[in-house]
C-alpha cells in the first residue's frame, strides 16, 4: 500500500515497495520499479544466502571440526558484491540513500532542477565508466579462461561468473538514471520533477 510522498509543490508521487508511482511518467515508472524489484530480489537473497552460510560454516567448525573453506571465497566474490552493487540500484531508485536536503530545499525551483539534472548526468557518466570497466574484466577473465586451479578450497567457478556482477548492476542503474534524466529534460522546466522525495516543506 503507496501513499502520498508530495505533492503539486514538486510534483505527485506515490511511495511503493520498490520506488514511485507518478503522474507524470507511469510507464516509464514501471520500468525503473521493475529494475528496482529484480535488484532488490536479488540483493535479498544474497542476503538470506550469506546467512546461511556463515551458519553452515559456524556448524561444521564447531560440531564436525572440518570448516568448510569455500565460505570466505564465496562470500567475497559473489554475496557481497551482489548485495552491494543491486542493493544501490534499489537504495537509488527508493531514495534510500544518503541525501543532504538543507541547502538543495532552499534554491529556487528552476536551480533544483538544473541541479538535479546535473547530479543525474555525473551519476550516469560513473556508471558508464563502472559498465566498461566491470565489462573489460568480464571479458578478459572469460577470453583467458580464468578460474580457481583445481585442489583449492575455492569452489571451481570461472572468475567472470563474479566479475559479470559489476558491468550487469552498472547497466540496470544506469537504465533508472538514463529514465530519470529523461524525464527531468523532457518535463517543463519550472521546478524538478524526480525530486521525488525532498521531505516536508516550509
């Protein structure tokens, strides 16, 4: 159940689960939740596995004196990275992030906006840069076959199986920015429109 973030003052947007529901761009609001919800799913589960391998690992230590080795491994290249790196994209399109409100809330409308755009289009050039750079490696380590050598404590995965995480992530959140630019270039310019939630008003 959604319920009203603000109103005419910088737009109607209504809070859900996984970002906003507007009047302005409904579809294209349905795409970036969508984004949102995979990513969150994801981030999730990744937690709820990190989870149940620390305790795995905690039982077969304790009880069986046989740890199991591959935990670290696991948890480094492929739990973290996917908690970390999805769970932005939903951080970012719930507004779950950190904001600092004091001296944006005081510009003139028209300044916010201008701002905004411009904190959007930084946003996007990193993820850019995060795309090509995670997509490099992926393709690096998937050309030169790398994976764990047979007989480590590693499980034997190939190392773009992790490495893939990063330019994936980085091409979903750059998808909800890219929307969001969009929106902000292709609304009137009197005051910002993906300001979704600039908290209460004076």
């Amino acid at each position: 159940m959604g319920f009203i973030v603000h109103y005419d003052n910088h737009g109607t947007a209504e809070r859900s689960r996984y970002g906003y529901h507007t009047t302005d761009y409904p579809k294209l609001d349905q795409v970036q939740n969508l984004i949102s919800a995979i990513s969150a799913w994801i981030a999730g589960i990744s937690i709820l596995a990190l989870a149940a391998v620390t305790l795995a690992e905690i039982f077969f230590r304790e009880f069986f004196s046989h740890p199991l080795g591959w935990n670290i491994s696991l948890t480094e290249k492929y739990l973290l990275p996917l908690i970390a790196f999805f769970g932005f994209i939903t951080a970012y399109r719930t507004g779950s992030h950190i904001a600092v409100e004091t001296v944006f809330s005081k510009l003139p409308l028209r300044i916010q906006k201008l701002v905004l755009l411009a904190i959007h289009v930084i946003a996007l050039i990193s993820l850019v840069f995060l795309f090509i750079g995670g997509l490099n490696e992926t393709l690096l380590a998937y050309n030169l076959n790398q994976r764990v050598l047979p007989g480590m404590a590693d499980l034997p995965f190939y190392d773009w199986t992790y490495r893939i995480i990063v330019p994936v992530s980085a091409f979903m959140c750059a998808l909800v920015v890219a929307i969001d630019i969009y929106r902000e270039i292709a609304s009137p310019w009197h005051r910002p429109f993906t300001d979704y939630d600039p908290g209460e008003e004076n």
